[in-house]
C-alpha cells in the first residue's frame, strides 16, 4: 500500500480529514481535481462573507450621518468587491497548501476514480494517469449547485453560486430562486450594493428551516431593505432569448411574468457522485448520496465518505466534524458518535441569522412541554450603541427537566454568539445554569441571559 489514508476532495471535509489522519500518524495524501479548500473555501463560506462584508462596510459608510459622522456618499467599483472577494478565496486556499506540507500530507492533483482492491486512479491535468493504493479511502468529493429541469443554468444569464461570486458587472435586477442561507446572503450583498432583488421561495416562509418567527422577522427586515419577496411561489419556466430573462412565476394568485438581468439558481445542492467509480466498487448509494454508517464507513469495508457527498448537513463544519470522526475512528480511539441534533446553522446577511436545535414548533410536535424566552435587541444597551438593534434572542426549553431545546437569534453578531448555546447543550446545560453564569457587560450575549430569565419569568431589561 502506498498509504495508509487517501482522501479524495480537499474541501473542509477533506483537508480537516487529512490534518488529523496525519496527527494520528497516519502516512496520508489529499487528492484534489481544483484548488485546495473546495467549496467552502474557494467558492462558498469565505467568499460570500468577503462580499458581504464589502456590503456591510458600503451600508456603514452610506449611514455615516447615523453616527454622528459627516455625510458620505459611499461609491465602488463592482470588479474590485469581487477581486477582493477571489482574493480573500485564494489568501485561505494558500493557507491550506502551508497546512499540507507542514503535516507532510501529500498532495495529488488530478481527478479521482476509485477502484476495486482499494485502489484510487487519479487523471492528471497532463492526461497521465496514476494508481495509488491505501488501507483506507476516504471519498470527500462534496456537491455543486442544484439544477432544477425548469431552471437550467446557462452560466450567463441563469446562474449558480460560481458566477454569482465572479459576476464582471453588477446586475440592475435579479431573480433569486430559493432562500436558504446561500440564496438570502446572495440576495442580500447585491440588494444592498444596489440591484434590485427579487426573492422567489416555494415554502410559505423564508429561510424555511428556521424558527418561523425567525423568517418572518428576516422578511420584515429584508422587505425594509428593499428586496422584494415572493413565497409560496415558484419559477416554471424562463426565457433568456431577450436581452434579460423573463420568468414565469407560479403563485397562488396565478402565474406572473417577472424580468431581470439575471436569475440566480439557489435551490441547493447535487452531491458530487458521479464519475468516481462508486458503481465499479459497488458502494452503495441512495437518492443521490453515499450510503454511510455512524462511523462513516460505506457498504464497502475500507472505503468511507464524508461532508456533502452524504446525507448529512451540509454546512462546512458538520464535514470537518465527520472526518475527524472517521478517522479517529479508524485509529481506534474511543470516539463518541456526531449529535446532528447539536449543529449550529448560520446566515450571514443582516441581521444574520444563527440556531441550534428545535425550532418551537418541531419542540410542540415532539411532545414537550415548553418555556419559551425571548429578549428584543432593542432592549440591549450594546446593540443600542451599535447602531443595530434590530432582532431578538429565542430560547426555548423543557418546562420540566429545564433542558434548553432550542436557541434562535436573529441580529448583526449572532453568528458570533450561537457556539454559547452549541457548548451548553453539549454539557447539558439547564436554563438556571444559564441564568447564573454572569455575562460581560454590555455585550450582545447579555441578550442570550435575558433571554432565558424571559423565559422562567426573571427578565430584567424589558
Ligand atoms: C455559496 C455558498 C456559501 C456557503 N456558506 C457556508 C457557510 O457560511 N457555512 C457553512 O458551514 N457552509 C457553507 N456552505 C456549504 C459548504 O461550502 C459545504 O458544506 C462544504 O464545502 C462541504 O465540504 P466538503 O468537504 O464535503 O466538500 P467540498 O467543499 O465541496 O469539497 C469537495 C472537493 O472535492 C473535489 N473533488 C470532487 N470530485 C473529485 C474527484 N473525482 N477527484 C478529486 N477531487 C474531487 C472538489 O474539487 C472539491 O474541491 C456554503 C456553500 C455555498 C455554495
């Protein structure tokens, strides 16, 4: 054997996967067919939050007079936000090439198939093509942008999330179809940079996995933004024969024309399945992922898969999180089992959005009996002088034992705040813990404390 783990994809799954296969001291090589960092890196997470920070930094200066500065008329230049955008992308790919070689992880770049005998052939650019062999192979080959039959992506006028990060001019208008977090952060940086947006969504409310207050907090929000929102809605057909692209639009009032520049495809994700000799192999899939155990382990010993490409959350840190399970696994160590029920969820427009566990209503279809807290940022001497109150903390616990069910938060930083309620539930922790676990003052997370006395009738601030 050539190895002891290959892994295939070097995204957050992958890379993170290789980092610590090679701390356990493990002989390890990453095979990548793009740039190192996969999507999150290269063409997700770190890109989309580049571009929306130059948002949030245009939105400051354009509302200078708010705090107490000189009136500004903020400008740009929409190829610098995106070259920066790609910049930011390429400065953390780098840092993933500086990670391999410090863990003397080996780097193969070409495209992967795998094969019987637990073997990898690996296409280089070149043409040629290579074999390597290891005890354990670890597929990561992650996912793409979703194409619906309805909406076929022409990369010109019918995007997905790549071109929508390295468009060369900005759109006057656009259709966004689909709200999740990647559609709503889209439509978020290009509304406020000036492109009149237009979200299209099939579920009732927006963000549909969020706390439906939640949702219908960010369509208040967005709405007063100026972008414009459909839901129970749903594009049928578009034509792009004309200059822009006209959709047709299915709503419960009937069928509407809409037109825009562009129209952006957010309406999830493909895993990345095909082509890699999963049927050669006879690894089993299932609606279009890999079949895998807790352990990650396929229905083929020796061959795993991690992140996207299986039927698991896909976030960036439930890959990570996966891989370094697998291999811990593989080491033998003594390895507790992922909690899926435990996995913060982020949205980075503003106010972002941040949760972990039950919504209220999934809490009331469990069965339990709850107490549910709430604490407006409006109230928040922090928030105040931020100049950005909008938004609230929810909690949501059980009325009996006090374990808290569910943490909901919409506001700027509360991205930064959700890990508290990640780490408390993990320690099982009860609201009364919470309540006497003394936050700094002012800071947001006063905001998550007086939630939870909201919740067992001790609030002070409202
Ligand atoms: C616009 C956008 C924004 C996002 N924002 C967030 C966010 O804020 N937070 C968050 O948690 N998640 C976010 N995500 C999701 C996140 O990017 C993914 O969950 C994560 O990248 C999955 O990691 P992965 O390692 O499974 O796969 P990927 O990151 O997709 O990496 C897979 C890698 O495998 C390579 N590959 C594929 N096939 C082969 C082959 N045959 N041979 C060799 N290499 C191959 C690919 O080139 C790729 O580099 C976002 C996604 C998008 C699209």
């Amino acid at each position: 054997m050539n190895y002891d783990i290959i892994v295939i994809g070097s995204g957050p799954g992958g890379y993170v996967t290789a980092i610590r296969a090679a701390q356990l001291g493990f002989k390890t090589a990453i095979i990548e067919k793009e740039n190192l960092g996969g999507i999150c890196l290269n063409w997700g997470c770190i890109p989309t939050k580049a571009l929306l920070k130059s948002a949030q930094v245009f939105k400051y200066i354009n509302h200078a007079e708010d705090f107490g500065l000189n009136k500004v008329e903020g400008s740009f230049d929409f190829p610098n936000v995106i070259q920066r955008s790609r910049g930011v992308a390429n400065r953390m790919s780098k840092g993933i090439e500086f990670l391999m070689k410090k863990n003397k992880i080996d780097v193969i770049f070409g495209t992967a198939t795998v094969k019987k005998g637990k073997k990898v052939s690996v296409e280089k650019k070149d043409g040629g093509v290579e074999e390597f062999s290891a005890e354990h192979i670890i597929i990561a080959t992650g996912a793409r942008s979703r194409e619906l039959p309805n909406l076929p992506q022409d990369g010109k006028k019918v995007i997905g999330y790549r071109q929508a990060l390295s468009l060369p001019n900005q759109p006057k208008s656009m259709i966004v179809v689909g709200s999740g977090a990647i559609g709503v952060e889209f439509a978020y940086f290009y509304a406020t940079m000036g492109t009149k947006v237009t979200i299209v969504e099939f579920m009732p409310n927006i963000v549909p996995v969020e706390d439906e207050e939640v949702s219908k907090h960010l369509e208040k929000s967005l709405k007063k933004a100026g972008i414009e929102i459909m839901t129970n809605a749903s594009v049928e057909a578009v034509d792009t024969t004309g200059n822009g692209v006209k959709a047709n639009v299915k709503t419960a009032k009937g069928n509407v024309t809409l037109e825009a520049d562009i129209v952006l495809s957010a309406v999830g994700i493909t895993a990345n399945i095909e082509n890699i000799g999963l049927e050669e192999v006879g690894i089993q899939t299932d609606r279009g992922r890999i079949l895998v155990n807790e352990w990650y382990q396929t229905s083929v010993p020796g061959y795993y898969a991690i992140g996207d490409v299986i039927p698991t959350q896909a976030l960036a840190h439930v890959a990570s999180a996966e891989g370094i399970t697998c291999v811990e696994k593989i080491k033998g160590l003594s390895v507790e089992k992922m909690n899926y029920g435990n996995i913060p969820g982020c949205t980075y427009c503003l106010p972002e959005i941040a949760s972990v566990g039950l919504t209220e209503k999934q809490a009331k279809e469990k069965g339990y009996e709850i107490k549910v807290g709430k604490f407006p940022f409006s109230a928040s001497g922090k928030a105040t002088a931020n100049g950005d109150n909008d938004g609230f903390v929810k909690v949501i616990f059980d009325a009996k034992y006090g374990e808290w069910l569910g943490c909901h938060m919409i506001g700027n930083g509360v991205t930064e705040m959700i890990a508290e309620a990640v780490v408390a539930r993990k320690l099982e922790t009860t609201g009364h813990e919470i309540l006497k676990a003394v936050h700094p003052h002012p800071t947001l997370s006063e905001a998550v404390m007086e939630a939870v006395a909201a919740a067992y009738g001790e609030v002070i601030h409202i």
